[in-house]
C-alpha cells in the first residue's frame, strides 16, 4: 500500500513538471519594436517602468499574444530589463526571451528573462 501511494505520488510529480516546462516558452531573435508610454496617459497596466517589445522573426511563441505586424509581444516590467533590449536594438544582438504564457498582462506574456548575445 505504502509503495503504491509513492509510485502514485511519483507520478502525479512527474505529470507536474511536464505540464509546467510545456507551458514555458523561450524564444530568439532580434529586437524590431520597442514601446514605452507616458505615466500621466497610461497611469495603469501600461505605466513605466512597464514597456513591450517584439522580436522579427518570431512568429509563435505557444500561446503568447502576437502584435498588429504578427511577431510575438513580450511585456518587460523594469528599467534593467528596458535597458538590455534597448542595447540590443541598437547594436543588432540576438535577444533570447524567456516566458511563461500563463504570466501576462493585458493578454500579452511577460518576459520572465532576456539574455542578450551576439549573432550568430
């Protein structure tokens, strides 16, 4: 009885951590769009440090909301954040995005972590 609760335990973990990497997305590209907005006119959801950003050729990403030009739109939420995939713009580097689809705001999934690193 014992080992057939520890097995059924087992499993129920195993499923666990299936469904949750499945629901985990990282992507790769390079930055095409980059979006702020003035605190006074967005003093909600969208208000700084709060910014999004897309990335060309990036089409899907599961079930992360895609912008009006089609690419993904990752929501970033603080300056460090803003500053990498600034850099990144401007210096035509490969941004890898890391998200979880079920984290979002305003539908739109928020970038858990960026890296920055050159093309390949």
């Amino acid at each position: 009885m014992k080992k057939t609760i520890l097995m059924s335990v087992a499993a129920c973990l195993a499923l666990i951590g299936q469904t949750a990497s499945a629901a985990e997305v990282e992507v790769t590209g390079q930055v095409n769009l980059v979006r702020t907005h003035d605190a006074t006119s967005f003093a909600g959801v969208w208000a700084p440090p709060t910014f999004w950003f897309t990335l060309k050729g990036v089409p899907t990403a599961d079930t992360c909301a895609k912008f009006a030009n089609g690419e993904v739109l990752f929501v970033g939420r603080d300056l460090q954040m803003m500053a990498f995939v600034m850099s990144a713009l401007g210096k035509g580097m490969n941004v890898t995005v890391y998200a979880g689809p079920t984290e979002t705001v305003n539908g739109y999934c928020v970038a858990r972590y960026v890296t920055v690193s050159k093309p390949n």
